[in-house]
C-alpha cells in the first residue's frame, strides 16, 4: 500500500484545508504511558467502590510494576563502559 502513495511535490503546496500531523515516538510513548495511568487510576477507584477483598494485593502488584519501570528507566540513563 505505500507504494501506492504518491509525495506531494515541493512546488505544490497544501491547501489551506489540508494538514498533516505528525507524532514523534517519544510523544506516543508519553501518551500510552498518561493513558495507562488514567487506567490504572480508574481500576483502583472502581477496587475501593465495590470494596473488593482483592484490593491489598492489586495494590502490592501495582507496586512491583512500578518499581521495575522505575529501574528501567534508571538503567536506560545510566551508561555502562
């Protein structure tokens, strides 16, 4: 299909009524990363609503899960020589 797509070229230009937008990887990556924060957020309102007996251990889990992503991000800054 990419084939198929044909550039515009530099002597014409877009109309006033066209735009393109563009995302950076890092900028999905924030958007993913707010997003499955509001997720979790909703989860664990929704666990203390219906007073689930399950809440402590949602909790703990939610816990590990952000500490690994804590390390991760601490050895992606971090250089090993």
């Amino acid at each position: 299909m990419s084939k198929s797509l044909t550039r515009v070229s530099h002597q014409k230009s877009l109309d006033n009524k066209d735009f393109v937008i563009q995302v950076t990887k890092a900028q999905l990556c924030k958007f993913f990363q707010f997003f499955g924060i509001i997720a979790v957020a909703t989860f664990n309102i929704l666990a203390v609503k219906i007073s689930s007996p399950f809440l402590r251990e949602l909790l703990f889990s939610q816990g590990i899960v952000a500490l690994l992503f804590l390390i991760k991000k601490g050895n992606q800054k971090s250089k090993i020589k």
